[in-house]
C-alpha cells in the first residue's frame, strides 16, 4: 500500500490509527462503570483493605500495600539480601546469616553492649489471635532502650495497654513497625501461640 | 471514573518517570519552600541502604530522636557536624557535596 504523507513523513493512516486510540482512551475513561456492584467493590477496597484479594499462588496478584511495594523498585544495594514474604528485606535474618555487619556506633571500633535478653509474651484480650511475643533481644541488638523506654513502653508488666487498633494507627509498636521495621499484615511473626514461644525459648537454649 | 482517569493519564505518559521509593524512606520537606527558590528538590532518607552498615542505635537516639520535626536539620548544621554531618563528613561517609543524592524527592510536572 501507498499511504499518502505529511510534511513529517507519518503517514495520514498512521495518524488515524492514533487518533482512533487515543479517542477511544478517552471514551473508556468517561463511560460509566460495568455496573454498580463494581464500583460499589471498588470503593471501600480503594480506601481501607490492604490485602483484599490475593492469590497465593501468584505472588504478581497480590494487590495489598505492603506486597505492591514489595514488587515494586528497590536499591541495588539491597539485592541478595533475604526476604519476608512481601518481598521486603529481612533484616533480622540478614544478621543472623551474617550477610551484613552493621556497627552500633556513627564512629568505628566503638565497643558494643550486649543485647537486652528477655522475652514478653502479652496474652491475646480476645482468644480469637494467639498472643503477641516480644523478643527484646532482637529489638536491643538493633536499638537502644531509650528508643523506646519510656517514651513509648512503660517499662513494667501490664502497665502497657496494647491493642491493634491503637498500633495500626501508628501507636506502640505501630511507631516503628509498618513504617521502618517489618509490615503489620505479618501477623504470625508476633501473634505465636505459648508453646510456640516455649519452644522457641529451649531452642536458644 | 477516577480511577479510569489516572490509568487513562498513566497510559499517556504524564507521570513519567516513575518514582523511585524504597520502604523505610523518609521525605524532609520541612524547608521545601525555600529549597524550590534555589531549585533543590526535598530531601529522601533511604533508612534502607543506611541499615546495611549500621544499626537503628548508631543514629537513635543520639543524633536523631525518632520523632517527626523533632530534628531542625540545615546544611549550616550539617556541615557543622550534626545530623548527617556526623558521618557525611568526608571521613565516615562521603562529604555533603553532592546534591541530588539527598535533595532527590522526584517533582511532579518539573524538570529537576
């Protein structure tokens, strides 16, 4: 075929094309919704729901914050390193393996104190989660008591009132975790049953 | 609608290029006004990259209470010594020279 050209060498059909594109873009957008079931869907997952539906067997599906940010771009300089399961660094577990060396001073060869070694485990208020297990000694190896006693955590037993709606709004743990530290929507990673923490406490011994 | 709108706007390029964010990172805006005047972009901290080598204590809370605002950080400060200037001092970490690598918050619709 000869298609007749413009002053810029595009051809008249190949501008068509683009314009019939383009105008059918913009008809989709301006065209209502299939119907109002979907909106009505769309709506609240939009706002509130960070995993709404996922297929676990496809980690691409997943449409929750956490996961999309997990899939989404991330510094070189933190390839290799091991990963939860939205595919964000674990940190505690690249120190474990000994992947990294992070030292606990701005200046070099400053000696480092031990970390703070005692487990909390906070009984569930509802019976319908396991309780929440509290490692301090995770915690110290990376930070220092003044991070959080007593700004956030009185230190003493039940002086603490610990709900999740308090730490989804960013109180209590919620200060650090699901901004820096692992995601809230990891659950099990706190919420362990008793003699899941027994056993974990024999094993480290 | 909305929803179809920002696809229709994305399929058209308009937020191009996409932004580069890691988990972690924290935007300093605080001077964003005056920063724009002279053309720099605000301030990301990649707590990330910073993690490899050094650990929450390093920085927490010493140098940087871990409270929003709660650090005035300026280049004055900075190449004074506080702040990042306690290791972005050309001995522990690179000197506060380059720019773009902390002054990197893409800007919509500019062309920083």
């Amino acid at each position: 075929m000869n298609h007749r050209k413009n002053y810029r060498g595009v051809s008249t059909w190949a501008r068509h094309c683009a314009a019939a594109v383009l105008l059918a873009a913009i008809v989709w957008t301006l065209s209502p919704p299939i119907s109002a079931q979907e909106s009505a869907d769309a709506t609240p997952s939009q706002e509130t729901a960070s995993d709404s539906v996922a297929n676990p067997q496809n980690a691409t599906e997943f449409v929750g914050e956490m996961y999309q940010i997990g899939l989404g771009w991330h510094p070189t300089a933190l390839e290799g390193l091991p990963t939860d399961k939205f595919g964000l660094v674990d940190w505690v577990a690249a120190l474990e393996q000994g992947l990294i060396e992070p030292r606990g001073s701005v200046q070099p060869n400053v000696p480092e104190g031990m970390p703070f070694d005692m487990n909390i485990l906070m009984p569930s208020k509802t019976g319908m989660i396991a309780g929440a297990y509290f490692p301090h000694k995770t915690h110290t190896t990376w930070m220092s008591c003044d991070s959080c006693h007593i700004k956030i955590f009185m230190p003493r037993a039940g002086s603490n009132d610990l709900t999740m709606s308090t730490i989804v709004k960013g109180q209590a743990c919620g200060v650090c975790h699901g901004k820096v530290a692992f995601p809230l929507n990891d659950c099990t990673r706190c919420h362990i049953s008793q003699s899941d923490a027994d056993r974990g406490d024999e094993a480290e011994q | 609608m909305i929803k179809k709108l920002i696809a229709l706007l994305a399929l058209l390029g308009v937020f191009a290029p996409a932004s580069f964010s890691e988990y972690g990172d924290v935007v300093m805006d605080r001077y964003a006004d005056t920063m724009a005047e002279v053309g720099l972009a605000p301030v990301v901290f990649p707590h990330w990259t910073h993690r490899i080598q050094f650990k929450c204590k390093a920085c927490h809370e010493s140098i940087f209470p871990m409270q929003k605002g709660a650090s005035d950080i300026t280049m004055s400060a900075i190449i004074d010594g506080q702040y990042c200037g306690q290791c972005h001092n050309g001995k522990i970490a690179w000197d506060p020279l380059y720019c773009d690598r902390c002054h990197s918050l893409p800007q919509s619709g500019a062309g920083h």
